[in-house]
C-alpha cells in the first residue's frame, strides 16, 4: 500500500513539474488581437506616365520565379534586382496623398464604365489593368 502511495505522489509531482511551465507561459503570453487592415488605403489606377507596362508580369517573371530559390537548398539565391527601381511609385520617397482613399476590399472594374463590346465574362465591366 505504502509503495503504491509513492508511485502516485511521483506521477502527480511530475505531472505538476511537467505542466507548471506551461501554465506559466500561457499566462504570460499577451491576448490575441484582430486588427482589420482594411481602412485607408491609397488608389491610383494605371502606371505613372512613361511607364505604362515596365512591371508588367510579362516582363518581370523570371525575376519574380527566382526569388522563392533562397529557400531550395540545392539553389543559390539570385543576384539582387532591382525591378522597378526607375518607377516613382515604388520609391520610398514617393508622396501618395493625391491617391484616391478607399477601403478593401475594391474593384475597380465596378466604376465602370459599361459597354456593351466588353467580353460577357468580365460583366460588360473593364476589370483589366494596373492598379496601384
């Protein structure tokens, strides 16, 4: 009786030993929050004048396949470029307050305007473009 009395007060003190930690860090871990990224966003449809395609997925694909290759260890990361780097809007320095406001989600193509020769999969809607 006495040995059966040990083994039960040694599972129920490593049990405690093992779960102690874990208590202890749940009540100090901070509450999960949801924060909507939805409000403000800036809009500007098209690229900057003299631009007008040069990010064009076209263009920069084999840039864009390559940058997954620092995480295939057989790969070695390609060398840095700098897609865009001759285009206002994707400088840090670029001022957006002129961009329209507006709140996510949005589609431009339900501004409009409609026309009867747009394709019927598109909702008679211009969807297509660039939007920044």
């Amino acid at each position: 009786m006495k040995r059966c009395q040990i083994t039960v007060q040694f599972i129920v003190i490593a049990f405690i030993i093992w779960l102690g930690p874990t208590v202890i860090h749940a009540q100090n871990r901070p509450a999960r929050e949801r924060e909507s990224f939805n409000a403000d966003w800036r809009f500007q449809k098209d690229d900057p004048a003299g631009t007008e395609g040069r990010l064009s997925y076209e263009k920069i694909k084999s840039a864009v396949m390559l940058t997954g290759n620092e995480f295939i260890k057989e790969l070695k990361p390609p060398a840095q470029t700098d897609l865009g780097s001759d285009v206002s809007y994707t400088q840090k320095s670029f001022d957006d307050r002129g961009w329209r406001r507006l709140n996510l989600p949005h589609d431009w193509g339900i501004e409009g305007p409609f026309k009867q020769e747009y394709p019927g999969e598109t909702g008679k809607l211009p969807w297509w473009g660039v939007g920044w």
